[in-house]
C-alpha cells in the first residue's frame, strides 16, 4: 500500500513540475496580451508619444495608466458627476 502511495506522490511531482512551467507561461502571456491591449487604449486616447516606442517597459505602461486614470478622476470630480 506504501509503494502505491509513494507512486501516486511522486507521479503528482512529476506532473506539477512538467505543468508548472506551461502554467506560468500562459499566465505571462495573459499580462501581455492585456498590457498591450492598455497600451493601444492608451495610446487612442493620450497619443502620449512615448507609447510608440517598442521598448516601453511594462512598467512604464501601468504608470502611463494610473497617470491617466488620477486626471480622468480629478476631471470628473470637477464636473460633479458621481460614479453611480
């Protein structure tokens, strides 16, 4: 009964360490689909330039983001508007 056990364990690690990999991938394309989708949202609605350059950093993209989002907020507060 140990040696079945241990077998099914050890198929399990093996399994985990094959699929992690997969996993991961699919999880890192998933940002980057979603981070270019930001950037040509972005760049739709700033045509901020430094969105052309191919090598923007993922980072810079998310900061381009919130740096909008904060003025869009603050323009909406401004025409009194509420968000219900």
């Amino acid at each position: 009964m140990k040696d079945l056990s241990s077998d099914l364990k050890n198929k399990a690690k093996i399994s985990h360490r094959i699929l992690k990999p997969v996993v991961e991938k699919k999880r890192r394309d998933r940002i980057n689909q979603s981070l270019g989708e930001l950037r040509s949202l972005l760049l739709n609605v700033t045509s901020d330039p430094r969105l052309h350059n191919p090598k923007l950093e993922k980072a810079e993209i998310l900061d381009l983001a919130v740096e909008y989002l904060k003025k869009w907020f603050e323009k909406f507060k401004q025409s009194g508007r509420t968000m219900a």
